[in-house]
C-alpha cells in the first residue's frame, strides 16, 4: 500500500503516521513544502538533539540542503518534530560553513587576511561558529553544518576535519577551549551517488567515515509516493 502523506503542524495527524508515511513539512519562505519520510525526519532531529555527528547523502536533488534548511529556517518543523518526540522544545541554531573554501588543514582554524596591503591570520568561519556555539548553553540546539563535504579539497582536510570532530575537548589556536560534547555535526554529500555526480572531488576518508554515529540517505520519492503527494495537493486544493 502507498504511504500516506501527513502534515508536521497538525500534532493529531502527525502521531498517527508510521515510520515509512510521507511527513509535509512547512515551507520555507519563498521555496516549497517537503514530503520526506517521517523515519528519516525524526533519526535526524534525534541525532541533532542528543549532539550526534550526521552524515546526509544522497543524489543531487533529493533534498538534502532543503531538510536541513526547512528544520532551521522555518522554525515550527524542528519544534513541532521535538514537541512530538517529547525532547526539550529549543530553537535550532544551525551554522553553514562551506567545504569547497577550505585547501588546507590549517585553513579550519586560520585564514590568511589582507587589509591595506598587511596580511594576517584571521579566524575561520567555522572557528567563529565553534565560539558562538559554546555560548548557546541551554538555550537552543547548535548544529554545525559542513557543506557539500564532497567539495573537500583534499584528504588531508578530511583528516584535520575529522579529529576536530572526534575531540570532547576542542583547543582553538588562541588556547580557547570548547566543549564538543555539546555541539551537533552534520555533513552533506553525495558519496552515495558518485556514479551520477559531479560533486565529488576527494573519496570520502574512511576514518571520517567512521566517525558518523548517524547515517541517513535520501532518495527520490517513488512513483507511489509521488502519486500520494498530488493527492494529498488536490485534496488541500478542494477544502
């Protein structure tokens, strides 16, 4: 039987839904809605919750940056998602930091600046996200997203990424201790689908791969599921 498509906001409807129903969630502003598995929706708000480090793969297109996104800019899907899972009901606070700048395993920490001719190392972004993040405290989730990892220059950033990620304790160059415990990873990429992708440029390192404790990957809806979605649009449409 076709799954059924249930919408994030009505908190009745959205309990009754089984782990493989297509879950609507709220559309950001100016983008579309999403119908994604709820199975899929609640391991990544779990993983986020209890500071997992996420791995979301798949093929262009299956909506990866928009899941992430739709949890983070519009708010209600990640409150309505936890309120239902029963988890603290916090704001997301999500950090973007883009892979394909990063050339060197230094470049993680420091950036060289110039300014009226004097250069200088100033603080990365992910460094300055790694700051704000500790501040959070008990107010909200910060989630840390690497972009596009498949976009890595080169392995040796995936091995300085890694043992940054993997570290309780994070030492930043000024002596600044972070605790990592308290900070969610996620990584988006199309490893899964390097045989109809262009974005892979370095093979994603085994021990970075291993160091994912929660590994999800989307894929485009099936012809059923599609099926489900125009139904579901229609019914809206008729009421």
């Amino acid at each position: 039987m076709a799954n059924r498509v249930y919408r994030v906001q009505k908190f009745d409807e959205y309990s009754k839904a089984g782990p493989t129903d297509l879950i609507e969630l709220l559309p950001v502003k100016g983008g579309n809605r999403l119908y994604l598995l709820k199975s899929t929706i609640e391991t990544l708000v779990y993983g986020i919750v209890h500071h997992e480090m996420i791995h979301l793969s798949g093929p262009t297109g299956t909506a990866k940056s928009s899941l992430i996104e739709a949890l983070h800019l519009e708010p209600d899907n990640f409150i309505n998602i936890c309120y239902s899972l029963q988890f603290p009901v916090l704001p997301l606070k999500v950090y973007p930091i883009e892979m394909a700048v990063f050339e060197s395993p230094g470049e993680l920490y420091l950036r060289r600046a110039l300014k009226d001719g004097t250069t200088w190392d100033e603080k990365s972004r992910l460094v300055e996200a790694l700051e704000d993040s500790a501040l959070c405290g008990d107010n909200c989730y910060p989630l840390i997203w690497l972009r596009e990892l498949g976009r890595t220059h080169s392995a040796t950033v995936q091995g300085a990424l890694c043992n940054l990620m993997s570290r309780g304790d994070i030492v930043l160059p000024d002596g600044k201790r972070i605790d990592g415990q308290l900070i969610s990873w996620i990584a988006d990429s199309n490893y899964q689908a390097e045989h109809d992708s262009t974005h892979t440029l370095v093979p994603l390192d085994d021990a970075i791969k291993r160091r994912f404790s929660v590994n999800l990957t989307l894929d485009y809806l099936s012809a059923e599921d599609e099926v489900q979605v125009l139904k579901h649009i229609l019914e809206e449409a008729e009421t």
